[in-house]
C-alpha cells in the first residue's frame, strides 16, 4: 500500500506552476481583484477605515445621531451587563448539578461554542436577553444572520447588532445580498433562471454566483467592511471562497464562514476546503476561514476525519467546525431532525466546534401555529408586518434560544463546557 500511496506526491513543479498563475503580471483573476482594492483606498486604508467603523462608541453615536430607538435598548443591556444581571457560568453549572460542580474539573480545551441561526431582527436580541435574564439561561456565543443586508439599513440594525455584539461579547456572522437567491445589491437579478427562493433549487445546479458576481460580492464585502466595520460574512460559492482567501493574503483583515449551502457533505470535500485555507494562509498560518459549515448530511465519523485534516493544517485552533443540532422545521430538511446525543458523543474529542441552533426542539416545533421556516430568511420586514408574521417569528427564535440552552445543560450534565457571551457570562 505504501508504494501506490507515493503516487497521490504533489510535484513541487505542479505547486510552481500554480504560484507562476497566480502571481502572472498580466493574471486578469488578480489583476481584477487588485482593483477593487486600490479603488477603495488600498489595503492599509481599508482596515484602517474598518477598525474605526467597528469602534463600539463610534457604532453608538451612529445610532444616537440617527435617534434610533435601538440606542435604548442597548443601552438597558450595557447595564444588564454592567450590573451581572446574567448568570455566571459557575452559578449555571450549580443550578444543573447542585453541589456536585465542587469535585469536578471541567476542560475548557474542548469547549462548545453556543451558536443560533438565524437572529434576523435585532429585538429579538433584547427579547432572548429579557428571558434569558428572567430564567437565568445563557446567551449564545456566536450569532448567524441570514437577512438582506438593504434591509436591514433602513431600520439600522446593521449597527446596532454590530454594536450588540460587542457589548455582549459573542461573534457573528452577517450575509451578503450577493448570494443568488435574490437580487443583488444592484437590485438586478443575479441570475436570470432564479426567481427568489421559491426557485432555490436551481441554486444546487450551480447557478448561485455567475460569471462577474463573485467580485460583485466581494465590493459588497467591503463596503460593510469599511462602513460598518462588518468582519465576518457567510460564503456560499467556491469562488468567493477563494476570493475571500486571496483577499485575507493581500492584508485585508476579513473573516468568512463557509455556509451549509456549500454542500461540504464528505471528508473528500472537506479535505478540498481546507486544504485551499492551508495553500492561501498567511505567513503566520492564519486563514479567514473561521467558520466550517458541515452539511447536515454529516455523521460524527465525518466530523472526526474532518478534524483530522484541519489538525494536519494546523488549522484546528483558527477554523471552528459548525455543526447544526437543530434545524428549521420547515423546507429544509426531514423531521424530526435532532443531532444532540451525537454532539454529546464528540464534544469530549473534537476542539473548536460549534453547536447550530438553528429551529426549535422538534417536539416543541409540532406545537407551533407558525414552525421555523428557512424560506421566513427572505421575506422583507415590511411584508413581515404586513403578514402579521413578527410575533411568531419572534417565538420561532425563541425557541430556538431554549433549544440552545438544552444542549447547555445537556453538555453541563456530561462534565463538559462551553462558549457563551463571554462579557455577560462570567466566570
């Protein structure tokens, strides 16, 4: 076996002629890249721009000088933060356990990062703080938002959840009009055979981010980046997947995570992905990649093989493998969909993973009126409240917070830990 194996050897030859590709005086893929950039000032400047666009005081007075009536709201939760309102971890621990916690040792090196998908609508972030204040819950650690970002401006929830973020101590995830399920940034449709989600099939054909979109998405990317400080988007193409490598490589500091969409379904691809983060890492080993989306097709022995090749990397302590537990109930996959016991099986040997509370607990959804619904992602918040939707889309979420703090207590129960806001959470 070991000397067929010696066959799969990349030829140092083929790695140089792929370097000779990319760095091509007259490369039109980079040279149309490099543009872009320098249209926006240049690497210094750009990240410069977005350090101070990301300023928690600056965000703030944004929203003061708008009078926008988030500023309150985030205001009432600095003081909920400020005053510990919210429970400790050690005090969470002692409510599940009682006064077992006292000889036990928990270890933080396989820590479960908490993460909800999709907080479309920043109140919700208030609503889920209110409850998670009144029935000491814990607050997630990692934020998904999966809402058009043009949307979003007019209300400026852009800057109040950037804003939230960092009061609260969580990371998140924003996502780009340029994605091909509806029209881009420009209002045009990406792609002529896309008719909106209801035609989200077509996407799977491979039509998501045609011909110039990708550097479409990548002006978008930037501009979020530089006007609101936005770091970390979803990326749901191949092609700004690389982009987003070659734009870290040049200097510019942007994270992405690779969405559910992208279908990295089997060790092979996921070996595919990470070994592109490994090729186009910085000098110091870092990748943009943070976030890895497994499809939900995965088992556990696909998220170990994964881990595998991202320790091979050295990747395994900069790309967190993201994980769906629970999934919106309707148009998306088979229910009852559930993936906590297989959680509980690796959280103990796979670091820097995440638990994606994406529905509500099955069983719970059943009951609902409304079910979480992955297509209620695109509908526009003025038809939201046209449709008399908010409500129940509020109580959607919120279900997924207690599903979020169901598998808090279930990994508690085992001995093992993990990452929730960490400015509201103390030790």
């Amino acid at each position: 076996m070991s000397d067929i194996r010696k066959r799969l050897r990349i030829k140092e030859e083929n790695l140089q002629k792929i370097n000779n590709f990319i760095l091509e005086e007259n490369n039109p893929l980079v040279n149309d890249l490099i543009r872009i950039i320098e249209k926006n000032g240049g690497v210094d400047e750009i990240n410069r721009r977005a350090r101070e666009a990301r300023k928690v005081e600056n965000l703030m007075t944004r929203l003061e000088v708008n009078r926008s009536p988030y500023f309150k709201d985030l205001e009432w939760l600095i003081k909920q933060r400020d005053k510990e309102a919210f429970i400790s971890i050690t005090n969470y621990r002692r409510k599940i356990l009682g006064d077992k916690i006292d000889s036990m040792k928990f270890d933080k090196s396989f820590s479960v990062t908490l993460e909800i998908s999709a907080c479309n609508f920043f109140p919700w972030i208030i609503e889920e703080a209110r409850r998670a204040i009144k029935q000491q819950d814990l607050m997630p650690g990692r934020f998904i938002r999966v809402r058009s970002m043009k949307d979003q401006i007019e209300a400026d929830e852009i800057t109040a959840f950037a804003a939230a973020m960092q009061i609260i101590g969580a990371s998140y995830v924003e996502t780009l009009d340029t994605k091909g399920t509806l029209p881009g940034p420009d209002g045009l449709p990406i792609n002529v055979h896309l008719g909106g989600p209801g035609t989200i099939t077509g996407y799977f054909g491979g039509v998501g981010m045609p011909n110039d979109y990708a550097l479409k998405w990548v002006e978008e990317f930037l501009h979020y980046y530089t006007e609101y400080g936005i770091q970390q988007v979803l990326n749901i193409n191949t092609g700004s997947v690389m982009l987003g490598y070659w734009l870290y490589k040049l200097g510019i500091d942007i994270e992405f995570k690779i969405s559910v969409f992208l279908g990295n379904d089997n060790p092979y691809s996921c070996l595919w992905t990470l070994m592109t983060a490994k090729l186009f890492s910085r000098d110091d080993g870092t990748s943009p990649l943070i976030g890895f989306n497994l499809a939900n097709s995965v088992n556990n022995n696909t998220i170990e093989l994964s881990a595998k090749i991202r320790k091979a990397f050295d990747l395994e302590d900069i790309v967190r493998i993201e994980h769906h537990i629970t999934e919106t109930f309707k148009s998306i996959v088979r229910q009852p969909y559930d993936r906590l016991d297989e959680l509980l099986e690796i959280a103990n040997h796979v670091k820097n993973i995440s638990a994606k509370h994406e529905g509500g607990v099955p069983e719970v959804e059943r009951t609902r009126n409304h079910q979480s619904d992955i297509l209620d992602y695109f509908i526009m918040k003025n038809d939201v409240i046209k449709q008399g939707l908010m409500p129940k889309l509020t109580l959607n979420y919120l279900d997924k917070h207690d599903a979020l703090n169901r598998t808090a207590k279930a990994l508690t129960e085992k001995g093992l830990t993990f990452i929730a806001a960490r400015k509201l959470h103390r030790k």
